[in-house]
C-alpha cells in the first residue's frame, strides 16, 4: 500500500513568486492535512480538507490556500513568497476525521525562499 | 497555555538500553488521541504510536509502548532496546474534537525531543 506522497520534495523559489505543493494521500484516505514546520515556530498547523472542504484553517495569513480533488488528492498554494515562508511543509492524511483517526505524513516538501 | 509539553530539549540513551520520553497535554475534551512521531534528519514524520482517551490499555507497537496515564494527561513514550537508528527528534501530538461528527481534527505538537543513542 503506497504511503502519502509529496511533490515536489524540495523546492527553491524567489521572493514574490507563487507555489504549489502537492499531497496525494493513502488510498483510501479522505482527510488531508497541511502543517509547516520552521526550526523557530516549530509544526504549525495550515488547514485541513474533507471531502473536498475545507473544514478547519489555523492563524495564516491568505497568501496560503489550498483545496481538494474529488480524489482526496490537495494542493497547497503560496502567492507572494517571503523569505519567512521557508520551511518544510508536511502534510498527514487519515482515512476520516476525529480524534480517534491515524494521521499519516508525507516525506515532506522543503521550500526554500531566496 | 501548552497544549502538548514535551519538557526534555535533548536525550541522550547507550544502545541497548530502554528510555522514556515524556509528554504532557492539556484538554478539557473527552475524545481525543495521543500520538507519537519520528522525524529523523531527512524530515520525514514517521507515525510510532496511538493512544485514544477512551483506550483502557496502554498501546504497544513493537519496541515502542506508550505509558498512558489519563488522570495525570500524561502520554510517555517508552522506547525499549534502543538502536543507533533510533536517534532522531521524537514528537508528541494531540488530536481533539468529537468522533464521528465530522468535526475538524487538527494535530497538536509538542516542540519536540532529540534523541540520541551512543555506542
């Protein structure tokens, strides 16, 4: 059963330009999850999709989007880059929400902004 | 105030040896899970263990067992038989909301342990 997989894995971008990541999660798995992680914030939690809504969004400013495919796959965007916006973004699925669900994380897309 | 505490920067645990990596949470829900996460240096947050609020027994997963005690919310990691391998940062985290009501579940993390093992 292949994992949660994250593209690209690592990225380097200049400051005012736009990303997008990608998180194709576990087969079967209908909850994604974006966190980013600094060696100063820690893992900080972006927003999290079902079932193609966004059901939950954390203290971003709205240069940070994202959505959902009717194939549970998400993508993350980031518009007008700051060199703050460095980090490694990970993302975690699980096959529902709840407390009571395994979360699952990608390897991770470490971006980089020059 | 914390949601997760992991109180302890860095470890440091001989091979072969068993080490218990702490982490305390503060929630007033009753549903919710504890979880704990490898990351080594390639970034990767590697799933260890869970730990629902409503589990009676402690959960185990291999060399990895999670000492649960609610009434202190406490969720200690227990690595026994350590291996070089198993120097990494280790993260606890927490899942509150209520089960089943499609209410939204985002993880909580600790700040985190360095763990190294020595020869």
């Amino acid at each position: 059963k292949a994992g949660v997989t994250q593209t690209p894995r690592y990225l380097i971008k200049t400051r005012g330009q736009q990303v997008t990541l990608s998180c194709s999660p576990i087969s079967g798995h209908r909850s994604v999850s974006w966190y980013q992680q600094t060696p100063g914030q820690g893992l900080q939690f972006l927003f999290e999709y079902f079932s193609e809504t966004q059901r939950n969004k954390g203290n971003f400013p709205g240069r940070f989007s994202g959505r959902q495919f009717s194939n549970s796959r998400s993508e993350m965007n980031v518009s007008t880059l700051e060199l703050g916006d460095s980090a490694l973004y990970l993302c975690a699925t699980s096959l529902e929400q709840g407390a009571r669900t395994e979360a699952f994380f990608g390897q991770g897309t470490r971006l980089t902004v020059v | 105030a914390q949601k997760i505490t992991q109180t302890q920067p860095g470890m440091f645990v001989q091979e072969k040896e068993a080490v218990t990596l702490d982490c305390t949470y503060d929630t007033s829900d009753q549903s919710y899970g504890l979880f704990w996460y490898k990351q080594p240096s390639s970034g990767e947050m590697i799933f260890l263990i869970y730990q629902g609020s409503y589990d009676e027994q402690n959960a185990t997963e291999g060399r990895y067992s999670l000492n649960f005690q609610k009434a202190r919310k406490s969720a200690n990691l227990v690595i026994s038989a350590s291996q070089l391998g198993d120097s990494a940062m280790y993260f606890c985290a927490m899942r509150e909301g209520l089960s089943g009501t499609g209410t939204a579940s985002k993880l909580t993390f600790g700040t985190g342990t360095r763990l190294q093992v020595t020869l």
